[in-house]
C-alpha cells in the first residue's frame, strides 16, 4: 500500500520547512506513517529551536536584514553610492515607466489613493535620481538602492506581496563590454548571497524588453543592458547596466528553504523559524 502524509500533516512539515522529498514521502502502513510523522516533527523541531537561540544569542537579527547589510557595505566597497527613495510612488512614474493599466505588472500594483501606489520596483525612482545625478557627479554613476517593493502576486513558494528588492545601475562606464559588466556585478552580489551555482539566461520583460535574468534554480534576479527605449523620458544618454534582485529569493536559494514566507517580513516566523514550535 502506499500511503502519503495527510493533508494536515503535509501542512506541518511545509511550515516546518522539512525537505521536498521527505514531504513526499510514502509507507506502506498508516501506523509507519504517522511514526515517522511524529519523528520528523520532532527532530525539525528540535534544529528550528536550535536556530532561534542562535540567532537570538549570536546573530541576533534575521538573515533578511544580515543579507542588506552585507550587500550594502560589499557595494558601497565596489564603488556605488546607496539612495534611499520613497515607497509611495505617483502614478505618473510608473506611467514614465510604460506601466499603465494594458501591462500585466499594472494589476500586481497596490493602490493608496487614487494616483499613489506603493512602489512594485525600485526602477521609476532610479531612473529619475539617476536623472539628476548626471548633472552633478562625474561619470560613471553607480548608485544602488536596497528597500521594500509590493506586488499583488499570486500566492506561492517564491512570491510574496511585500519583498525586499536590490537594484543596482552603472551609467557611463567608459568600459565598452557591459555583458561582462553586468556579469561582473551579478558576481559581486551572488557571490555576497554565498550561491555558487548560477545562470545567466536571456529573457523578455513587458516594460524592458529584453533582459536577462540571473537564475539559480529559480529567477533571482533580473539584468538589462541599456541604452533601452525608457531611457530617452528620463534624460539618460549613456550606455549602462542594470539588475534588479529579490533578497528573500537569495536566501532561499543560499539557504536552500523551500518557502519564501518564512524569509520575508512577518510574524508567524522569526529568522526563518515558524514561531508555533
Ligand atoms: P517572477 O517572474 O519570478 O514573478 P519578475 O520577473 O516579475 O519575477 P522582476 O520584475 O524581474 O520580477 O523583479 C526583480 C526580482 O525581484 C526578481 O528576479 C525576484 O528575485 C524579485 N521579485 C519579484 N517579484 C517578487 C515577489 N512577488 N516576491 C519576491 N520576490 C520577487
Ligand atoms: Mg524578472
């Protein structure tokens, strides 16, 4: 006979983040089933406790936030600037970006009132300090911002409506190969994300065009190699490039988790740890 875990019981070990192929188990009796249920339960408590004191007695913050730090202070090492901008975006940026109501990111877009929205990328608010700093800093500017972006995403392991995005910009680098560039820089921050095992793979979005996107199993993050047809609206000229990265999707992958929930901001989690345990 083969018998699976029950549904509840599946719940449990997904919150518990145990691994895919012991979800998926199956026993040849419901009395071996529920035994190894109550192990497995046991054991991953006993490794999420263990977690929770050490974050609590060493680390003493989550990984989301020991990852921004990482990245900022590797970055501003690197050469960029950080920026902070506003989480409230107009309308008529995200219209600057071609994201208007025909465009499938328009839908995801959480709206305030009637012309706010809480920003679904960094992109708008970098494209127009970027604007800005071209009259006032020499060339090359790399400027980078770390910060919350929201998205009415469909629900499920690698999306979740409030994330953590980096994007990073280089705009007039005198160096004329910007493939390797942005290769280069996707470097800079897997390497700062401890993921080896990565990807650059050609891809399309509805607002850029043509991008590519850093994968690592799953899309972690999103490059473009500009000039592009945006650019024009916001005063840019020069050649640049660009990625924007999810820092949960990075720690799932570095950290091999399954969930994306337990990583994001929340209350049912701490570091990572289901707090019901
Ligand atoms: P996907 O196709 O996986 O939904 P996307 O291509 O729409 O992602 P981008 O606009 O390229 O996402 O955003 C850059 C990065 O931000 C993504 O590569 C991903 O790491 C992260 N990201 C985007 N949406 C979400 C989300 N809802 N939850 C968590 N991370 C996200
Ligand atoms: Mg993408």
């Amino acid at each position: 006979m083969n018998i699976n875990f029950s549904r509840v019981q599946k719940q449990r070990l997904r919150e518990l983040d145990a691994p895919l192929n012991l979800q998926e188990k199956s026993f040849s009796s419901i009395q071996e089933r529920d035994a190894a249920f109550r192990n497995t339960e046991q054991l991953l408590i006993r490794q999420s406790k263990q977690h929770l004191l050490e974050t609590w007695n060493i680390h003493r913050r989550p990984a989301l936030c020991a990852l921004e730090s990482k990245l900022t202070n590797v970055l501003i090492k690197n050469g960029f600037v950080q920026v902070a901008t506003p989480i409230i975006l107009a309308k008529g940026l995200l219209a600057k970006m071609s994201i208007t109501p025909e465009q499938p990111l328009f839908k995801q877009v959480f709206w305030i009132s009637e012309d706010k929205c809480l920003r679904p990328m960094l992109a708008p608010n970098l494209y127009y300090l970027i604007g800005k700093f071209v009259h006032l800093f020499e060339k090359p500017i790399r400027v980078f911002e770390i910060g919350p972006c929201f998205r009415k995403d469909s629900k499920g392991g690698h999306h979740l409506n409030e994330f953590t995005m980096l994007n990073l910009v280089e705009l007039g680098s005198p160096d004329e190969n910007r493939r390797q560039k942005l290769e280069d820089l996707a470097a800079i921050v897997m390497d700062a994300a401890e993921i080896q095992d990565y990807r650059l793979i050609p891809a399309h979005s509805d607002v850029y065009g043509k991008t590519i996107d850093i994968v690592a199993g799953l899309e972690v993050g999103s490059g473009v190699i500009g000039p592009n047809a945006l650019d024009a609206k916001w005063g840019w000229v020069d050649p640049w490039v660009g990625i924007g990265f999810g820092l949960e999707r990075l720690i799932m992958v570095g950290k091999g988790y399954q969930n994306i929930q337990r990583i994001g901001r929340a209350l049912m989690y701490f570091d990572s740890v289901r707090l019901n345990i």
